[in-house]
C-alpha cells in the first residue's frame, strides 16, 4: 500500500509539474529545439534510413556464407522397382575482394541521396533555430512593450480620474471625460492584442523546442543587439551556406567522375580460376558488370555427398584457368561521354562560383535591411518621445482653455499612430535579424 501511494504522489508531481512555470534563456531553447524539435527528428531518421540502404549496397563486400542441401530418387528400372538415392550437403562461402573502375551506379545514386538528405536536415536545423531565436526574442520584446503600455495606461488612468475630479468642478465638460476615458481604453485594447499575440508566440515556441504544449514558461535574456560586423557576416554565410556545401560535394563528385571516365579505355578481362581436389573447391574470378571490374573469391565444402567420386580421382588436384581480354581501340560513344562529363564539370564550376556571388550579394543586403530596420527603430523611439511629449502639452493647455478639442484628439491619435508603428518597427528588427542569422548559420 505504501509503495502505491508513492507512486499515485510521483505521478500526480509528473502531471502538476508540466504546468508549473520554466524558466528558460536563449541556449535552452536551442538546445531543446536540437534534442526534441519533431521536424528535425523526422530529418534525422531520414537520413539514418539512407544509411540502412548504404549498407545494403555495400553488403556485396561482406562474406556471404550458405548451407545447401538436396535430395535425390532416381529409379533405374520399370520392372525391378529399384530406386537410387542420392543425398548431398554443401557449405559455399563467397565474397567480393575489391573493385576499380566507375563505382557502381546504386553507389553513386546513393552517396547523392545522403548528401541531400543531410544538407536538408543542415538547412532545417538553420531553419527551426532561427525561429526559436526570432520567437524567443519578440516573446521578451512583448514583454517589454506590455511594460511600456502599462505603464502608459496607468498614466491615462491618473489623467482620466484628474479629468472627472474637474468634470465635477464644472471646470471640464463631459467630452473631456470621454477622451481621456478613450486613451485608456485604447491602451488596454493593445495590452489585449499583446497578451493574445505572445500567448501564440510562447505556444509555438513550445512547439519548436519539443515541450508541451499549456507549459507556462518564463524566458529571461538580453535585449537584442547586432554586434557582428557585415564582412564576418559574409564570412560565416560562405563557411556555413548549405547549397555552397552541397554544390561542392557535387563537384567533386563530378571530378570522380571524369577521372574514370578513362577507365572505359582500358581493357575488358575476364578471368576465371578454379581449384578442386576432392570434397573441396575454390574460385577466383574477375569479370566487369557495366563500367566497374570487380574481383570475386568463392568455396565450396561438400558436407556429405552419397555418390562418393571416382577412386582414380578421389585424392587428385585439378585446376583450370580462363583469361579472356578485349582491347578498345576506337569507340565514338566513349569520347562523346567524356566530352559530356567535362560539360558537366564545367557547368558546376561556374554555379559554384555563381552560387557563391549570391551568397554574398544576399547577406550583404539582408544586413543593409538590418541596418535600415534598427535605423527605423532609433528614429521613430525619438518620434515617440516627441508625440507623447506634445500630447501632453496640448492636455495642458487644453484644461487652460487654448487649445480646442478638435486639435488635441489629432495630437492623440499621432501619438498613438506612431507608438504603434515604433512597435511594429520593434518586431521588424527581431524579424530580420533572424533572417540574417539563418543566412549565415551563426547562432548563440
């Protein structure tokens, strides 16, 4: 019974704890995003499936090794009723010593489906981390907006309670009240949005990094901040581009490939060795599938054999041996293949160098966006400070009797109009940081 009620307390902890509150910072987050993100678990085991299928085609270099047998009935005569058996067992070991040549097509195909498979898991990885680190940072971003707005309708809410103090002096009139009533109720529309859009954030951001989804978490980091400059920008997007990668190993590929091209001029050779004394025998062969030779070794051991060999031949060794070579010495097909393999080559060549151009070109715009995007940023904080400044101003001199109504509900819509858009500037900068930062592979 106690152990019972230990184990009803230990799950009940289990169950109330995923609801309890995680505080998680920015290398947390990413690293549970690389231990538990379900997107990038499917592309592991992807890439762990091609190498089950590596193995199947290599396995033509591992010793193979089978267990036959058979049976026999012979019946020598219709009218005797007599009937021969014969029963025989053998053990036949062969394998594949080596090959040369053009490696074999399924070798090949299958090396080009593992270089994709893990440069698009590399890809994803850039992918899914960049959006636990935009997320991350625009869920801190939410917090600190929630701040500024609070804080703002707090501000209106003393400015609302001044303004009812003095409609019931008479020395305000009910319009006043209702303005003043609307600054607030605008703040709290936009704490409202705020909350519901970081609630979505958090419950993506639980999603990105494995973790269920309801699980109040708390992150704690620093404000954003740009220290890379736009030289090493581009340094680490060259180092780390998944398509520069990929269009690499592609071309070295490709220069395998014109390598043995001229491997189709040497000599075909077939050769053929076999030894037999007895119970046992042994083979060596050499013969070309395709483009590619390979070298064969294969035995047999006869187990049990009810015909027993001829007496003369019991205890003899015999041998033989075939070699069997074709010289090409012209072949219009194989010059035009290599002609084609060298286009190939070529054509790789200059995307790699095409492809590298871009590269540059695009992360040295994407950091002029940043650029513009923190540039927004700065100037429109100041452009808040002037409009709130201003909005202020005019309430006073609104309760003094020199402004009318008509201009300070423009000054309070400015106001609002562009602590909205320094908002959204906010979010923007998050955005294309993150954007950039997936460009160059470079992250906390």
């Amino acid at each position: 019974m106690h152990k019972i009620s230990c184990g009803l307390w230990a799950l009940c902890l289990s169950l109330t704890g995923v609801w309890a509150e995680t505080t998680l910072n920015l290398p947390d987050c990413l690293d549970e995003a690389m231990k538990r993100n379900r997107a990038l678990l499917q592309a592991r085991e992807v890439i762990h499936q091609i190498e089950g299928s590596r193995i199947v085609v290599y396995s033509r270099f591992m010793p193979h090794l089978d267990l036959t047998a058979s049976y026999d009935a012979h019946r020598t005569s219709l009218s005797d009723g007599k009937t021969e058996d014969q029963l025989s067992s053998a053990l036949r070991f062969s394998q594949r010593l080596f090959e040369f040549g053009p490696n074999f097509a399924q070798e090949v195909q299958i090396r080009e489906e593992l270089r994709q498979a893990v440069y698009a898991y590399e890809a994803l990885v850039f992918q899914k981390l960049a959006q636990v680190w935009e997320l991350f940072h625009l869920i801190l971003l939410q917090d600190r907006q929630l701040a500024i707005r609070s804080a703002s309708r707090d501000d209106f809410q003393t400015a609302l309670a001044r303004e009812q103090a003095r409609f019931e002096r008479r020395l305000a009139t009910e319009s006043d009240v209702l303005n003043a009533q609307l600054n607030v109720l605008d703040e709290e529309l936009a704490i409202n949005n705020l909350e519901r859009a970081q609630f979505n954030n958090k419950m993506d951001l639980l999603r990105l990094i494995g973790q269920p989804i309801g699980t109040d978490i708390h992150l704690v980091g620093d404000a954003v901040e740009w220290a890379i400059g736009q030289d090493r920008a581009v340094e680490l997007a060259l180092a780390n581009s998944v398509a520069l990668t990929l269009t690499s190993e592609q071309l070295k590929e490709q220069k395998r490939v014109v390598r043995e091209v001229a491997w189709e001029y040497a000599p075909d050779v077939n050769l053929n060795v076999d030894v037999r004394d007895g119970q046992r025998n042994a083979q060596l062969a050499l013969d070309k599938q395709g483009q590619t030779w390979g070298l064969d070794l294969s035995s047999e051991l006869a187990l049990r054999d009810s015909k027993p060999p001829e007496p003369d031949l019991a205890d003899e060794t015999r041998w033989s041996a075939q070699v069997e070579a074709q010289l090409p010495i012209f072949a219009g097909a194989r010059f035009g293949r290599k002609k084609q393999e060298k286009a190939r080559l070529r054509q790789l060549e200059i995307s790699l160098r095409d492809l590298r151009a871009e590269t540059e070109l695009n992360v040295r715009q994407a950091y002029q966006q940043v650029l513009e995007a923190e540039g927004r940023q700065r100037i429109q904080a100041e452009r808040v400070k002037i409009a709130r400044r201003r909005l202020e101003i005019n309430q006073i001199l609104k309760e003094q009797g020199e402004v009318n109504e008509n201009l300070l509900e423009t000054f309070r819509n400015q106001f609002f109009a562009i602590q909205d858009q320094f908002f959204k500037n906010q979010e923007t900068f998050i955005r294309r940081i993150a954007a950039l930062r997936r460009q160059i592979g470079h992250f906390e």
